[in-house]
C-alpha cells in the first residue's frame, strides 16, 4: 500500500497544453509562418480563433502535414482575409543571387 502512494506521488506531472499558435506553427512549412505573421498584424483576431480552430483539427487528428505558405495564404483569401505580402524577385546569376534593380543596374552601364 505505501508503495503505491510513493508510484503515485512520483509521477510526473502532465505537461500543460500547448498554446494554439504552437501547434499550429509545427505544421507550417516554407514562408507559412510568415504569412500567419503578416494575417495577424492584419486580423488579429480571426487569426487567434482561427488558430485555435486548426489546433483543435490537428489534436483530433484531422488535420495533418506541412502546410506551405503558399496554401494558407489562398486558404485566408477564400475566407475574405485579404492582405499584402513583402514579395521580393531575385535572379540568381553566377550563383550570386541579384534584385532586380541590381541587374538593371549592372546591364544598363
């Protein structure tokens, strides 16, 4: 009998719950943790419920896998989040990777 209340008392307490932003920045693959970032300056609010809704799917288990930016970013235009992404174009020449006023730059002297 004391042996075990010493087992029960021993046990480890369980870890709290992870928050919601968590467990959905560990299925967010490429440029989607930027574009969760970029939503939430825009709507932080639907950003908050809606995180807690994809943690819900994916501790159910229905939700899986990497989701890329490029997903989540359509994904928040169909529910009428519209909102502006930094884009940046850069060609990569000799191995170096150039913006595009740079190649402008270097072709036009």
């Amino acid at each position: 009998m004391l042996q075990s209340q010493a087992k029960s008392a021993a046990a480890p307490e369980p870890k709290p719950a992870e928050s919601p932003r968590d467990a959905v920045r560990k299925i967010l693959a490429g440029r989607g943790a930027e574009v969760m970032e970029t939503a939430r300056r825009y709507y932080p609010a639907e950003i908050e419920r809606l995180e807690s809704s994809i943690a819900a799917l994916v501790a159910q288990g229905r939700l899986k896998g990497p989701i890329s930016g490029e997903e989540l970013y359509a994904f928040l235009r169909r529910l009428g989040l519209v909102f502006s992404m930094d884009v940046k174009i850069r060609i990569k020449e000799h191995g170096e990777l150039k913006s595009i006023e740079e190649k402008l730059r270097k072709s036009s002297t």
